[in-house]
C-alpha cells in the first residue's frame, strides 16, 4: 500500500504529484494499463516467452570476449580514431 504524508507547509499538487511517482516506482500504473485491456491467453503465454529469462539479466559482463568491457583502469572501448 501506498501511503503519501503531507509535509509542513507543502501544497496539494506537490503531494500529488509524489503519490504519482510512487506509483510509478511501484509499477502500479503500468500493471493498470495491462489489465484494463483484455488479453488472451495465447498472447499472454507468447509475451512472457519473449521476456528473456531473469537469470541472463543480471549476469554481469566479464570476460576479454570482444565488445565486452572489462573492469578495472583503461578498460573501455578504446580512443576513437580521428578521420577528417
């Protein structure tokens, strides 16, 4: 639940507009939009097909494979060449 206080001296539009970001943060207006529309189960099942697995997500970019940054000083893309 979310819950929102007033602060000394503070208008209700900036209160407002707190709630709102709240919200967001939240998810709770995405999670609104999704469901006030209906959605089939087969359209369902193909979009959480097409979300990647929450395990690749936060594996983190190691190793000397090109494109990948390392960590660690002059690690990077490397300077741009200059063309005229």
């Amino acid at each position: 639940m979310i819950k929102v206080k007033q602060r000394e001296n503070e208008p209700v539009g900036v209160m407002i507009k707190r709630f709102k970001k709240l919200c967001e943060k939240e998810g709770l207006t995405k999670d609104i939009k999704r469901c006030s529309v209906y959605e089939k189960p087969s359209e369902k099942k193909r979009r959480l097909k097409r979300r990647p697995p929450l395990s690749t997500l936060k594996k983190p970019l190691t190793g000397n494979a090109p494109g990948e940054w390392g960590s660690g000083p002059g690690a990077g893309p490397g300077p741009r060449p200059w063309t005229r």
